[in-house]
C-alpha cells in the first residue's frame, strides 16, 4: 500500500493533549511519527497516559492511511475508465 507523506491532527483532541505535559505530548507526537513511517509501535510501559494518548491518536493515524488508500484506488479506477473509453472512442473514429 502506497503511504501518504503524513497524517492530519484533528482539534477535538485538544482537551486530551492539553491534559499532557510538553515532555509527554513531544513523546506522543515522535512516536505516531515514527508509527506512520516505520509501522513501529512505542513501548510507554513507564507513561500510561502516553501509552493512551497514543492509541487513541494511532486510530486517527490508521484511519488518514485508510482513506488515503480508498482515494489512490478511486483515482486510480477512475483515470484507467477514462483510458479505456479513450482507447474505446479512438477504437470507434478508427473503424468509421
């Protein structure tokens, strides 16, 4: 699956970031980086409230690569119809 070059952040996690320290959310924020890139996952045995934050935000993260992935297919199906009925129209001025 082709990835996107990143993922959005949305603003009605704010009242769960603002809970978070700076330490934490700078935690949080290169983890879900490094997630999106390397498909690693942290290891916050020593934060749980990272450890939330993160799965909570993670489901954000795998929800951007799914619609990306929905919208390279739909683009994708939809530039080969536009090919085909080219190739189709082509085909027809051709044979007339």
């Amino acid at each position: 699956m082709k990835k996107p070059k990143g993922f959005f952040t949305y603003f009605h996690h704010s009242p769960m970031i603002n809970h978070l320290t700076d330490e934490q959310v700078g935690r949080v924020f290169k983890a879900l980086l490094k997630y999106g890139d390397e498909d690693v996952e942290p290891d916050f045995d020593d934060d749980h409230t990272c450890a939330l934050a993160f799965i909570i935000l993670k489901g954000e993260v795998d929800y951007n690569f799914e619609r990306y992935a929905e919208t390279c297919e739909s683009r994708s199906k939809a530039a080969k119809e536009r090919e085909a009925k080219k190739r189709e129209r082509a085909h027809d001025e051709e044979s007339h």
